[in-house]
C-alpha cells in the first residue's frame, strides 16, 4: 500500500555529484516509484533542484547553518554531544519540520544520516502532530569511523592532537548513535559489516541493509569517451576533503607511487574530485601526479584509468567510488577495507592487496597485463549489474516501512 514518506536530507540531493547527495537522490527516485515523496532539506546555495521537482510531491529547502571555529570549539569542549550533532542544529528546519507534519499525514520519517537524527528525536515531540514511523538511514557506523580514525592518528606523533580530538568524539558518537539507533522505528545501515556494528551497539536492534548502489546505464565500459590521460594511468575519485580520501591519497603518494614508477616511470596518478584539502597542497606539481580539483563529470577520468586504485585506510558503509568504476569495467586494486561491503570475488573481480608493497606489485602487475586487465573488468561489470543496480539494493526498503 503506498505510503506519504517525508525524507529528511542534509543536502539538497541535485545534483547528484558526491556520496550522500547520490545515495538520496537514488533512494528518494526508487521510494518514489510506490509511494508519495515528500522532501525538506539543507541547502547551501539556490540550486535548480532538476528532477527532484517531478519526483517529490513537495519540495522544501532551508539554508544550511553556519557555525563559527569558536563555536564549534565551545561545543566539542563542553557538551556531551558528539560534533556531528551540533553540525546542521537550525529552529528553522525544525520549524518547517513541526509545520510538515502538522499539515500532511506523513506515515514515515526518514532521516538520512546522523547529523540529521536530532530532527528525529524530536519529532514526536511537536504538538498537533501525528507520530510518523522514524526510519533512520545511518550512512555510516560514524563512531567507528572515528575509531579507526583515532587508531591510525595515535601512532603518528605529528598527528597527536587530532588523535585526542577523534578519542573524545569516538566515546561520545558511541553513547549519541547507540541512543539514536534505540529510539527509531527501524534503522538502515549500508553495508553487512555496519550492520553488524549497529546491533552489537544496541540490543535488540536489527538493521535493515540498504546498500549504496550504482545507475549501470549512466556509467558503464563505453558511454563516455575516455579523457586524454597518461598511457599508463592510476586514477582515484572522491571528494578530497574527505578525510578517508585525503589520507588515502597522502599514503599512496608517499608509501606505493614511488615503487610504482622506479619499475613504471611513465605510471601518473590522477586524484579526481572537488575541494582538494590544504594536506593536499604538498602534491601540486609533483612529477607523476595530477590534482585535478572539481570536474564536471569523473566518469571520463575512470574511463581513462589503465587501473582504478582505491588505497583507503579509514571509512565505513558501501564504496560508491568502487560500484562506480566496477560498473565501467575498469581493472581494480583496493585495500581490504576500500571495499568493504562489497562481496566481490577476490581475484575475479577484484584485487585486494594490504600494505604499501604488496598494493604497489598489484598495481605493477596489472599495468603489464593487458589480458588479466580486460578479464577483470569484465568480471566487475558483471558483478554490479547483478547485485548493485539502485533498482536491487533498494527493494529491503520495503520492510522498513511496515507498521
């Protein structure tokens, strides 16, 4: 029976150009499909929302907040509350949340992401309204996150001080997301392995897995023509203010590139994504490497790739950059952790390889092996096309909103 689902977004999800903005616009256009979308959501600048304005029945956008480098001081140091709690705190929305509710009969709530989840726990506080089911869409294990975060920090002494800063958010995400997860209706996690941490978290909570999927007819093997890159290109793509993507570009630079090019001196390794984080400045102009900051569209960049390297340290949830480049066919070389979530069969469809040596002969492998190149991208085209378009990951959808 079709549902009215209110989704709350900490971004407008159009368009749909990094990971949580391509997660919610691909939710909210599958749920669309049997059920009555509404959507309220941040926004940072006017953006002509596109399709969304045909797949939402309503469509309500509030300005993001702004929070000074001494406020957000005060409150790392003083409250209880993780950081991400306080991140989008704004009585506006919570205003245009209580008058939503008041004015349609909205049978689910769905709250994408934790800095979202105070919306949620709040919500069955507003007078004259209606108790919506709360469905809470945990993008990330966040306090696990942080943990791995703390842990890599703590054994590098120039990196002390935000090791602190991560052991202090670790301990209050867990206490904050335990108590989130405890008081939904149902909680969604992105991957087996967040499910897992999620229910030892709390008892009693059983996660519905959800996970990050890919549009296979928008990147696949031929759809674009290749950008003229290096003969021998290693390429990684995210948003490079991203901390798991930032450090997993500093190691590849300094632990694997270097062995890479004694034996492969034409290899160029191309970081493809917007906001380039000042960690990155040390990069620029360095023989072999290409910053390429914002890019209209990555996918000419993955086609280019003779070997899409994901060399990530830190992070949780479902790999988008992964699905991205498996969809395109393209031969990958992955840490175990870059894709976790992926059940991909190891050597067919993917190589993992741990550690700064055996990364780089992975890598060095592939370069000089067309044949083993072409069997390997085929074989992750496959894989997607199988279990990860949008249309199969989200069908567990379905359960989260039974009554």
């Amino acid at each position: 029976m079709s549902k009215r689902i209110l989704f709350l977004t900490p971004q407008l999800p159009y368009p749909p150009q990094q990971g949580t903005a391509i997660r919610n616009y691909n939710l909210i256009a599958q749920v669309a499909r049997q059920h009555e979308v509404h959507l309220l959501s941040f926004t940072d600048t006017e953006v002509d929302p596109g399709p969304l304005r045909d797949v939402c029945a309503s469509l309500k956008t509030v300005p993001a907040p702004r929070r000074s480098d001494w406020r957000r001081l005060v409150t790392v140091v003083s409250s209880p509350l993780p950081d991400i709690a306080h991140r989008l705190s704004s009585v506006l929305l919570q205003q245009e949340l209580a008058a939503m509710l008041r004015g349609t009969h909205v049978d689910v709530l769905q709250i994408e992401g934790l800095e979202m989840a105070q919306y949620g726990l709040r919500a069955r506080q507003f007078e004259g309204t209606e108790a919506p089911l709360l469905v809470f869409d945990a993008h990330n294990a966040e306090y696990v996150l942080q943990r791995r975060i703390f842990e890599m920090d703590s054994r590098r002494p120039h990196r002390w001080l935000g090791a602190l800063y991560s052991l202090i958010q670790w301990a209050k995400l867990r206490r904050y997301e335990a108590n989130v997860c405890r008081q939904m209706d149902r909680v969604i996690a992105c991957s087996e392995p967040d499910a897992q941490t999620l229910a030892r978290l709390v008892a009693g909570v059983k996660p519905i897995v959800v996970c990050n999927g890919v549009d296979t007819h928008y990147y696949g093997p031929a759809v674009v023509f290749p950008a003229p890159l290096a003969a021998e290109a290693l390429v990684f793509t995210g948003k490079m203010d991203f901390r798991p993507n930032v450090d997993a570009v500093l190691w590849f630079c300094a632990k694997v590139l270097p062995a890479i090019q004694r034996v492969a001196p034409q290899a160029h390794f191309y970081v493809v994504g917007k906001s380039p984080h000042p960690r990155l400045s040390s990069l620029v102009g360095k023989p072999g490497i290409t910053i390429t900051g914002f890019v209209e569209d990555p996918r000419p960049y993955i086609a280019g790739a003779m070997v899409y390297v994901v060399p990530l340290l830190t992070g949780g949830g479902t790999r988008l950059k992964v699905l991205e480049a498996m969809a395109m066919g393209k031969p990958i070389v992955s840490t175990t952790l870059g894709c976790e979530g992926i059940q991909a069969t190891r050597e067919r469809d993917i190589v993992l390889a741990d550690g700064a040596e055996g990364f780089g002969q992975r890598v060095l492998g592939l370069l000089g092996n067309e044949a083993q190149r072409l069997r390997l991208g085929c074989a992750a085209r496959a894989f997607v096309e199988q279990h990860f378009s949008w249309e199969t990951v989200t069908a567990p959808l379905e359960r989260a909103y039974e009554r």
